[in-house]
C-alpha cells in the first residue's frame, strides 16, 4: 500500500497535468444542472402558484429580496461546507 505521503504527490501531479480540474468543471455543471431541474419542478407542478409567488416576489422592496437573496447564499454555502 503506498504511503499518504505518494497518494498526495500523485493527486497533486494529477491536478497539474488539468485531470482534476476537468472533474472540477464536470461537478460544477452537474450542480447547474440539477439546480435547473430544481427550478423546474414549482412552474410544472403548479403554474397559477408560480405566477402568484413571482407576483408577491414583484412587489416587495429591494431589501426584503436582498436579504432573502443572502439568506439563500448563506444556507447554500453552509450545505456546501458541510457535505464537503
């Protein structure tokens, strides 16, 4: 069994030579992907619910939707952090 030591060598002459960037960048697409799909679900499963929400998304003011908009980053980040 090789040492912790090779392995990290060899995941860093791996990384150098571009082969796990290209898993960075096929990972990165695959959560586009899926949060596409996410997306996707509200508008299929109920459209008149999706015209309402926009609707009510449309009349708040800049800093209720800011605000949400950092609360979303924030809890996505922390999913990210703890999952990883």
């Amino acid at each position: 069994m090789p040492s912790p030591e090779r392995l990290i060598a060899a995941r860093l002459a791996r990384t150098r030579r571009g082969k796990v960037t290209r898993g960075m960048w096929h990972e990165l697409l695959i959560g586009l992907a899926l949060m596409l799909v996410i997306e996707g679900v509200a508008p299929f499963l109920s459209p008149s619910l999706m015209r309402q929400a926009l609707s009510t998304m449309a009349q708040m003011d800049d800093r209720s939707l800011r605000l949400s908009g950092l609360l979303s980053m924030v809890i996505g980040v922390i999913l990210l952090y703890l999952l990883r």
